[in-house]
C-alpha cells in the first residue's frame, strides 16, 4: 500500500489530499403527524406523486406505514439538498427512490434527471443514506459521494 496521497495508478486511489469523495450532504426531519394528514387528506394521488410502486408497497406492508413513508420524504428531500438543486431543474420525486436489501443500509437510488446532476457534480448514481424514526418524526441524511468513494481498496 502507498503512503496516502502518493500516486499509486488505480484511478480509485487518485484523489486530491484532503478529498473524501463527498459532493454534497443534505439532511430532513418530518414530522409524522403532518405527515399522516397530507396522506389522509390526498391518499393516493399524494403517494402516486412522490413515491414509487415498490416504495408504496414496502410502507403499506408496514404495522404503521406512515412513518416509512416520513422517512423516505425525508430521505427523497435530504437527496435534493445533497444534490444542491431542491426540487427544481427538471427533478421530480419519483426520480429518487429508497431501496433498501435485507440485512443492508438503505440507498437513495437516482433516475432521470436526478441522475444526470449526480454526475455532473461528481457523483454516482446512487446517495448514501440514514433513516430513523422516533416519537413523532422520521429522520434522514443523505450524502453524495463520487462513485468509488465506498469502493473497497483492492
């Protein structure tokens, strides 16, 4: 192995001193009860706006699938803000999706539009990510990092 910042050939390795490979962070808080009545008061047309088909599924396969969807609100509003847009320049909400495999941490899989800025700003195609839900919130972080910042060093 190279002493850090030397030059070692693998593109992987090759970064500036100092240079973690993060973009772009963006962090949300919702609160559930507000939550609760935006999809009470617009049900489906809410969730078919914001949400994708597997991400509907996965919260309503839940005991309490409003927190799930708090989190993945927030998730989808942490990404925009890791991204440096908001909701603007073309995005829409379906383009950010939570996925989430058993046994592993959520990501915030990009599409579309959301997926071009990614890489224009040096990222991947995919967001790092961190849900949680307590009490009356759900909470996430989102981070964007350049697409071999998580790759294992060989």
């Amino acid at each position: 192995m190279s002493p850090p910042g030397e030059p070692t050939g693998r593109a992987e390795e090759v970064r500036p001193a100092g240079d973690p490979g993060v973009r772009g962070i963006g962090i949300d808080l919702v609160h559930l009860p507000r939550m609760r009545g935006v999809i009470e008061r617009w049900q489906e047309r809410f969730l078919r706006r914001v949400f994708t088909d597997g991400e509907i599924a996965y919260c309503q396969a839940r005991r309490d699938p409003t927190q799930h969807f708090a989190a993945r609100f927030a998730a989808k509003e942490a990404g925009l803000k890791a991204l440096g847009t908001g909701l603007r320049l073309g995005i829409n909400w379906r383009e950010l999706e939570v996925r989430r495999e058993r046994g592993q941490a959520p990501v915030l899989v990009l599409s579309g539009r959301s997926q071009e800025i990614s890489r224009a700003r040096g990222g991947g195609d995919r967001l790092l990510l961190a849900l949680t839900h307590d009490g009356e919130y759900a909470m996430a972080q989102a981070m964007l990092v350049a697409p071999d910042a998580t790759a294992a060093t060989r």
